[in-house]
C-alpha cells in the first residue's frame, strides 16, 4: 500500500516503532542432512521416476491459487459497479493467476469473451470478474 505523508503528517521515527521487549524463543538448531552423491544419485533417479516432489510443489500452487481465489470472493462478495463512477471495474484476481493467464496469451485479460469463460468455468471467480 503506498501512502503520501506531508511535513505535518506525524510519522514514527525509529525508536517508537520498536517493542518493549521482544520474546525469548528458543529454536532448536537441527544439524544439517548431509547426503553422499550416490544418495543424491539414487534420489535423482527415483524423482525423474516418479516425479513426487514436483508434483507436491504443483499441489501446493494450485492449492495456495485456489485458496487466494475464496480469499478475494469473499471479499467481493456482493460488489456492483457504481454507475455515476467514471471508471468500469473488470475484474480482481490473484496475481499468480494474472501472471499465469499473461504467459499463456498476452492479450487474455483485453478479450471480453475470456473473462466470460473463465468466470462461467470457476464458480468462485464469479465474484472477482465483473459481468461483460
């Protein structure tokens, strides 16, 4: 968020943004796994065999995209375009999503009729893209 201050604006200045005391956590130190390089080789081979490791990263993605999709739905939830406003709202979706939707095809997000497929395809998306 950016916020412009004037010279009248009071802004904290380093010591009244610190604590009063800050906690005493304890973090147990775990020794480092050391791997020989025919372990390495062994765990290589076997994820170019099954892949399990990226595909837990890919599950992990998608699960983080989804779960910023119901974020933002429910923050949408029941917003309407003001009609004395100047500005057309279009849509508001995650960035991961923007990004991976710019990759695809640069001109996605100009196209009227893909913001109408992709909000008739996710149900939660129907919420963050406005009708077209």
């Amino acid at each position: 968020m950016i916020v412009a201050a004037s010279k009248y604006t009071p802004v904290p200045g380093p010591k009244e943004r610190r604590s009063a005391a800050a906690p005493q956590v304890l973090v147990k130190k775990q020794r480092p796994t050391q791997m020989t390089n025919a372990q390495w080789v062994d765990w290589f081979n076997s994820e170019l065999r099954s892949g399990r490791s990226l595909d837990q990263y890919f599950k992990a993605k998608k699960h983080a995209i989804n779960q910023s999709i119901r974020k933002l739905a429910r923050k949408n939830w029941g917003k309407r375009q003001i009609n004395k406003s100047d500005f057309e709202w279009k849509f508001e979706v995650p960035t991961a999503l923007y990004h991976y939707w710019k990759a695809q095809d640069p001109h996605f997000w100009d196209d009227p009729a893909n913001l109408r497929s992709l909000r008739r395809d996710n149900d939660d998306l129907t919420h963050c893209i406005a009708k077209c």
